[in-house]
C-alpha cells in the first residue's frame, strides 16, 4: 500500500505508526470464497425445495400415515399410544421441527456452510461462472457414475430394470444440472 508523508508524520505524532502499519496501511482485502458460496447456495436451495415439498398438507398427512405404520412394529400394548400421539402431535412436531432445522442448519451440519459463507452477499457477476463451472463439474462426474452403473447392470438379476432405472437418472441429471438452474437458484 502507499503511504503519504502526512499519514506517516500523523501517526508518528500521536505515537501510532506500529498500529497503522499493522491495521490500516497493510490491510489486505480477503478474497472472498465463491466456490464455497456457490456449494453452500445450492445446498440449502435444494433443501429449501425439500422442506416445500414436504411442508404441504397432503404430503405431511402421508409422512404421518408412514410413521403410524411405524408404530406397528413396537409391542402392541403400546401402539395405540403411539399412533394417538403421531395424529394428536405429528403435525406439531414436523413444524416444530422445521422450525428449528431449516435448510441452513442441515447445510451446515453436512459441511457445505460455514457461519462465514451463510454471511456473504455475492452478486450474480461473482457467482455465476462458479455455479456454471460446478454444474457442469458434477455433471461430468455424475455421467461417469451412470456410466459404472449401467456397465454394473449386467451383473444383477433384474438387468433391463437396472439399464431404466439408471437411464431415468441420467435424464434427471441432465435435466436438473444446467445452467438454468444456476438462474433458478439466482446465481446467474
């Protein structure tokens, strides 16, 4: 950085050079992390679309039918107990809970956000050739594992099954890992 005579004759008077040189004339701008953003956006878009279609009435009330079917399975003097508590306290419990563990704590919990990166405020121009380049990163890397998967099918008992399955989730990965979802998760 330049220091002008002055700033140093300033703070040499008021006895603050070491403090100048350490804070103010040398401080560097840390580069901020658009790699982590862009991983740490998307983490939580994809759960934030989780929680949507989990948060809906009639998807609740199946979430809900399952766990009494849960119910079932522990000893039958306590299973109208439970399933009483599932239907009197299910829906509670599920807002309760998504209350508390949003998209950004699960994210973080899986090591895709840090407090830092939750806090930064990135523009379109600094994040989308990162989120364009992941994209099409995991895309590659996904397209090698259908790939495996597809050569791996000849190898079970239910051959074509195997081949559909892992064509649907090709056509989902080719679908879902565009550029266009760098502009629906508002990076580009």
């Amino acid at each position: 950085a330049v220091v002008s005579t002055q700033s140093t004759g300033i703070a040499e008077s008021c006895q603050a050079t070491s403090f100048c040189q350490q804070n103010i004339w040398t401080k560097q701008v840390e580069p901020k992390n658009v790699g982590n953003w862009v991983t740490c956006k998307a983490c939580t878009w994809v759960f934030e679309k989780v929680e949507g279609y989990i948060l809906n009435d009639e998807n609740e009330d199946k979430l809900l039918a399952w766990v009494s079917k849960v119910c079932e399975k522990i000893p039958e003097s306590y299973t109208q107990t439970c399933k009483s508590l599932v239907m009197d306290y299910g829906k509670q419990a599920i807002a309760t809970l998504a209350s508390k563990v949003g998209p950004s704590v699960i994210c973080n919990a899986l090591g895709q956000c840090s407090a830092k990166t939750l806090l930064l405020d990135l523009s379109k121009s600094e994040s989308c050739d990162t989120c364009k380049k992941t994209m099409a990163t995991m895309k590659q890397q996904n397209d090698e594992l259908f790939s495996w998967w597809q050569n791996s099918c000849g190898e079970v008992n239910a051959t074509i099954e195997c081949v559909k399955i892992s064509e649907y989730f090709k056509l989902l990965n080719d679908g879902l890992l565009s550029n266009d979802v760098c502009e629906e998760m508002e990076m580009c």
